[in-house]
C-alpha cells in the first residue's frame, strides 16, 4: 500500500472488523496497556507454546479508531512469533503498516498495542505476568 486512502480504508478495516478480539481462553499472560493522555486501555491475551512461541493471540479494548485498529493489526503481526523477537519489534513496525502520514502526529495511539504485547514479554519473564483480566495492573505507555 502506498497511498493515503488505501491507509486509511486498512485502519477502518482493522478498526470495524477488528481480527482476534475478545478475550482469550485460557491465557499464559494477559497484560493492560493504558495511554495515560486520554485513559484509554488495551487488553492483550496470549497464550504461548513450549518454546515461548505466541500460539494464540487477541484483544480487548475501548478506545480511538488508530489504537482499536493497531491492537487488531498486532495481533495478525506477532501470532507465531517467539516471544524474544516481538520484543525487539520498534515503533516503525506499526507505523510503516498503518501509514507514517496518517500516524506520525498519534504515535501514543499506535503503539499502545505493541508496547503492551512488548511489556507482556517483559512480565512474562520476570514471572510476574497475570493470567486474567480481574489480576492485570494498567500499566501506562
Ligand atoms: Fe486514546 Fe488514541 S486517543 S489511545
């Protein structure tokens, strides 16, 4: 994709068919991410396989059009990935997907996802991560 409107019909796309949303059964971490600026939250699930491979991911979340629609996006990104390397994914990973024009100026917005499925991993290997919704702490980003 490389213009403005293709952008744009992606987000609203991933925005009003959002892809892996709801929680998910049986999660190995479920980590919230709070963008302090505006209050909202995004709910990350994942479940990993044996080798801290993420075998199962989704989302819950209420909020701005661009983190809804990252948060789906995110999940497409990272299903299959080893813990390790989504930790090492930058902000440029969710940018250049959803279009730097349109999410330059909303950074917070887009990476909300990203950094909580990356403060998920952090937790994860700290064994502090949660395993429900009721037990996760929002941590702001
Ligand atoms: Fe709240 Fe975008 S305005 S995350």
């Amino acid at each position: 994709m490389n213009d403005k409107q293709a952008f744009i019909d992606f987000i609203l796309d991933h925005y009003q068919n959002p892809r892996n949303r709801g929680a998910l059964a049986e999660p190995d971490i479920v980590m919230k991410g709070g963008n302090p600026g505006c209050g909202d939250i995004v709910t990350m699930y994942l479940r990993l396989d044996g080798d801290e491979r993420i075998a199962g991911v989704s989302f819950e979340g209420e909020g701005c059009t661009i983190s809804q629609a990252a948060a789906s996006i995110m999940t497409g990104k990272v299903l299959g990935k080893p813990l390790a390397e989504v930790s090492q994914l930058g902000a440029e990973t969710v940018v250049d997907e959803m279009g730097r024009e349109l999410v330059a100026n909303r950074l917070r917005c887009a990476t909300l996802a990203l950094n909580t499925l990356k403060a998920a991993g952090k937790k994860y290997r700290a064994g502090q991560a949660a395993r429900s919704a009721a037990e996760a702490q929002i941590e702001d980003f």
